[in-house]
C-alpha cells in the first residue's frame, strides 16, 4: 500500500474495553517511513532486579540471534 499513511498509536481503554486513539495529536508516517523502520524479535535469557534504578526496574538479557546477546535497562 505505498503512499498510505499509516496510524501508530492506538491504546486499550481498559475500562471500557475499547481501543481508543489518544486526546493530543499524533504524527503520521508514510509507508515509506515505515519499511526503513527496523524491528527486531529478541528473546528475555534473564531478567534481574535494578536497585540503584530511581524507579523499580529491571535488567534485560535478551537473546537477539544473529545479533548476538545484549543487555537492557529499559524505563
């Protein structure tokens, strides 16, 4: 579907069941924009616990394949 723009953010309204679009506005892409984008499957080998982390969190080691293995403190 070259040229189509396409919608990115839709969230679950959890309360009413139904998938909503957020209140502020949003960007669009192109289809274009969106086949350069790079996306990647990985798998979670260990997921430890982040204490120094100013909100709970935790630390990732994902099995990324070919890539290799790398680690991850997402917020």
């Amino acid at each position: 579907m070259p040229g189509a723009e396409v919608f990115v953010n839709i969230t679950p309204n959890l309360l009413n069941n139904e998938m909503t679009a957020p209140s502020e506005a949003i960007e669009l892409i192109t289809w274009q924009h969106f086949e350069q984008t790079d996306i990647r499957v990985g798998t979670i080998v260990a997921a430890d616990e982040f204490p120094e982390a100013r909100r709970p969190a935790y630390k990732l080691t994902v099995d990324l394949g070919p890539l290799g293995i790398k680690k991850l403190a997402p917020k």
